[in-house]
C-alpha cells in the first residue's frame, strides 16, 4: 500500500515537471519569436526595407536563434556571420541608416 502511495506521488510530481518545463519551454520560444519581429520591424522602419528584404531578414533571424540554442558557446560567431548576411541585403542608403542603428539593435538579440 505504501509503495503504490509513494507511486503516485512520483508520479504526479513528475507530470509536474514536465508540464512545467514544457510551459517554460514554449515561454522561451514565444519570447524568441517576440525578439526576431521587433528586430525586424525596427528595422523595417528605420532602414526602410522593401517586403523581399523583411522576408531575408526574418530568415536569417531565425536562423542565428536556432543556430544559437543548437550551440551557445558560438553565439558571437553566429551573430556575426548574421550581421554580415542582414548588411549584404542592404543598398547604399540603407547601409548608412544601418550604421547609425546597427550597435543598438543588436544589443537586443
């Protein structure tokens, strides 16, 4: 009889858990999705990027996002070469709003 008892009880406390990581999990990547629109849309709005490059720019977001969950220790790595790709995307003229906005925005990633 106490040993069923003591079953349930882990039992209960590990559905617990993992309803709770899961909600935590799901959390995160909510988060994640928030951060790579509002980088975006800053910068849609800042650098007036046409709808191809908006379109280029979330992929590449959520590329680094996976990119970095994947392999953390290689964050700056990743944020670099994402850096380099979202630049290439950019004409002259956006390149210069860019780089009067560039530091700020990534601070947010």
């Amino acid at each position: 009889m106490t040993t069923l008892r003591l079953n349930k009880f882990l039992f209960i406390i590990s559905l617990i858990w993992v309803f709770g990581a899961n909600n935590l999990l799901s959390k995160t990547v909510i988060q994640d999705d928030k951060t790579i629109n509002e980088f975006t849309s800053i910068l849609k709005q800042k650098v007036l990027l046409s709808n191809d490059q908006e379109t280029k720019v979330l992929t590449i977001m959520t590329e680094l996002k996976k990119n970095t969950s994947s392999a953390p220790e290689k964050k700056s790595d990743y944020v670099k070469s994402a850096q380099t790709k979202v630049e290439s995307l950019l004409d002259s003229k956006q390149k210069m709003k860019y780089d009067i906005i560039k530091t700020d925005l990534w601070k947010k990633i």
